[in-house]
C-alpha cells in the first residue's frame, strides 16, 4: 500500500495558489525528497497530510487513511517534524520525550532516544534553554517515539550546522533501514541528493517533476557537465556549442571556463565544435551533473 497518496490536491489562498493539482504517490519504504524554492507549497503540502490545512480540492491519504477524514488514524502512524514547532519552556528534553512516547503509547526509553540525537548531556536541561539547533535535535527525538511508520519532516536540517545536518541524515537513514518511510522537505539541494530515493520538485505549487536523481539526470539530456578552459573566446562560440545536437546549455563562467551540459555521447562532438571554431582547448574535464544544477535547470526553465 502507498505511504502518501496525493490526488489532485490543490490549495487556494485567496489570490495564491499554493498547491496546483498535485499528484503524488510515495511507496511504503521509500525515502522521498520534496524539494523546492521558498514559496512553492512544501509547507502547505505537509500541513494538507496532518490535516492543518483544508485542501481547497483533491484528497489525500496516508497508508489508505485519507487525511481529512481520518486524520487521527493517519497520524496514529506518523512522526512529525512540522515546520515552525516550539517546545514547552517549562518542560525538560526528557519530559517532552516522555510525552512524545505516551501519546504515541509506546514504550521506547526516553533517554535511548535523546541518545540518538545527541541530545543525552541535556536531558534533564529546560527546553526554554535550548538552542534552535537542540529543539529541533529534541523535536526529533519526539517523531522518532513509537517507531512510526511513516517520518513527515519540514525542512529537517534548517537550524543545524553541517555535522548536526549530517547527523540528522544518518538518522534518517537508519529510520529508513528499520522500515519507515521517510518524506521530508527541503529548498537544500545535497541534503536531499545524499538521502533520498526519488525527489519530487514543486515550483509555483506545482509538482513539475518526479524521478529518481538517476532518472532526472537523464532526462536532462544525460546529465554531463563539461567543464572547458579555451585559450581564448570568440563572438559566437557559446552560440555554435549551443547548436551541437545533445548540448542543452553552454555558459560562461568567470570568464575563463565554459560550462556545457551535455549527453555523453555529445562530449566530444563539442570538443571537435571548438576546435572547428578555431578554439584551442587548454584543459577540459567532466563532471556529473549535481542535483543543484538540474534544479536551477527545472525552476528556470518556467
Ligand atoms: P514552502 O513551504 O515551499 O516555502 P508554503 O507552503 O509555505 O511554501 O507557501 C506556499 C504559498 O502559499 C506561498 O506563496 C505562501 O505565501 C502562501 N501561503 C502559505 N500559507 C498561507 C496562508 N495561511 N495564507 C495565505 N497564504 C499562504
């Protein structure tokens, strides 16, 4: 059975439309990335799942539960990471862990879970004293009780330096491996490329792509990036690159290196292009191309 299901859900703010006629579905077991720019429905879409917000259209479900129907039943299996959470002020780590796990009527060791997080030394420490990087490392700990099925997390690595977003990956990673599936969203490109099975990305509420990371790659025309330093540059010779059949762009960049993405197989036709041109090539190497690139490529390209 999916995890998610997404049919055609839109959501209406008076003159935005924050989501537009999004389907989606997310297999059980999947570790799925929503990605997007700020602004392009991330946020609304999972407030839709936990039945915070009223799909103006559509319908949704998690594990067959539709989530404005049912939503105490699709909860029941979920672990939540929302976006802008506040913790208790008057309540320690543990307390809000052992909270977690009682609504959850679980039975994990509060302690064992502040663990995995990192969190352990600050247990017994009022979470008005936390830092934004401890409540969101504490907000973990609590969608982690119960060993939910399902991990909803909103932007989880905001608010966490490099090794706290790290770490948070391996997590994710080890949820992923007990069984849970994993959705969470992000605007952080390689957080989401180091993780995640398939990425969806929403642009203007939209979901305009949904693909492994291979998959969009190829569909970008391969997904080479050439990377060429010519011993100099004429007029007109970004312009015949951009004719070579696979190429699809060619930039400048710091006025030294030209930038193709391109298939494979075009590689060297770009290289005999510039030397037909009467370009000398003073190095060249390949790169492939990274989700940031495929990316700006989609959200541009509207
Ligand atoms: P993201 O999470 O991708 O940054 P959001 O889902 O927060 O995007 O927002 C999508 C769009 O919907 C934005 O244009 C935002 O301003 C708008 N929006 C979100 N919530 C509301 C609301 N409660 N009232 C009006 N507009 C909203």
């Amino acid at each position: 059975m999916a995890a998610i299901e997404a049919t055609n859900v839109s959501k209406r703010y008076d003159t935005v439309i924050a989501l537009d006629r999004v389907n989606l579905t997310v297999e059980e077991g999947e570790t799925f990335g929503f990605l997007g720019p700020n602004g392009a429905g991330k946020s609304t879409f999972i407030n839709a799942l936990l039945d915070f917000v009223k799909p103006t259209d559509g319908s949704l479900s998690i594990f067959g539960h539709d989530c404005q129907r049912e939503g105490v039943a699709a909860r029941n299996r979920i672990g939540v990471l929302p976006e802008g959470y506040s913790v208790f002020e008057r309540l320690t780590g543990r307390q809000h862990v052992e909270y977690a796990i009682e609504s959850k009527d679980a039975d994990d060791d509060p302690i064992a879970l502040l663990d995995r997080v990192n969190m352990r030394d600050a247990a017994d420490r009022n979470a008005a004293d936390y830092s934004k990087g401890m409540a969101q490392r504490l907000v973990l700990a609590m969608a982690l009780a119960g060993e939910p099925d399902l991990l909803l997390l909103d932007e989880p690595t905001t608010g966490l330096d490099p090794n706290g977003a790290a770490e948070m990956r391996q997590i994710l990673k080890e949820e992923n491996e007990r069984g849970a599936t994993i959705f969470f969203s992000s605007h952080i490109l390689e957080q989401v490329e180091a993780v995640c099975d398939r990425v969806g990305i929403l642009q203007a509420g939209e979901l305009v792509a949904v693909d492994t990371i291979e998959g969009l790659r190829e569909s970008l025309g391969g997904g080479t990036k050439l990377v060429i330093t010519p011993s100099q540059l004429q007029n007109g010779t970004l312009q015949a690159i951009r004719t070579v059949e696979g190429v699809e762009t060619a930039v400048m960049r710091e006025d030294t290196t030209i930038e193709v993405t391109c298939t494979n197989d075009a590689k060297m036709d770009v290289l005999v292009e510039l030397r037909d041109a009467g370009v000398d090539v003073v190095n060249f190497r390949t790169e492939e191309a990274s989700l940031e690139d495929m990316f700006v490529e989609y959200t541009n390209n509207r």
